[in-house]
C-alpha cells in the first residue's frame, strides 16, 4: 500500500531534472486539490459506497486512513458509518 501525503515529494529516479521534479510535484499537488471528502453514513463496502456515488466506473483512487487504493483492489473491503473516505479523481492528458 501507499502511503500519501500532502507533502509528497517526487521520487528520485535517474536522469530527472529538476524541472520534470517540479512539474510532478505540482501535479500531485493539484490531484490532492480536486480531492473530495466523504463521512460514510452507515456501514458498507468500498463497492456498495462507490455504486451510491455513482462512481464504479470513474478513474478514481481512494485515501482511506492515510493509505491510496484504486477501488478495485479494496471492493470488499468494510468501512464503518463515521470512517472518512477522500475520493481523488485521476486525469490524463498531454
């Protein structure tokens, strides 16, 4: 699992520059702006939450506890009514 933060640097791999460092830096930045918070209600799975939202077929990552997973790797996975989900959508382009 991975852990996110909103300081998250980039990684380090060889031959970046400082330059492509940056522009990943602000695209991190800017995913975790477009988060959206959710209180869940009531007790369900991440599948029966992402159906309610409308969302089962977005491209989107969830923060559940401080830790990032793509909703298909934790569909089953049980949330208790109070536990907060951030739902951040993913975008592409070039």
């Amino acid at each position: 699992m991975t852990q996110v933060n909103d300081d998250q640097k980039a990684p380090e791999t060889p031959g970046t520059t400082d330059e492509a460092r940056a522009r990943m830096r602000s695209a991190i930045s800017k995913l975790m702006s477009m988060k959206r918070e959710i209180e869940v209600a009531e007790d369900k799975t991440v599948d029966e939450l992402m159906t309610e939202l409308q969302l089962s077929s977005a491209p989107v990552l969830l923060e559940i506890g401080g830790e990032v997973f793509r909703p298909d790797e934790i569909g089953d996975k049980k949330l208790r009514k109070g536990d907060k989900v951030a739902v951040v959508p993913l975008i592409a382009g070039g």
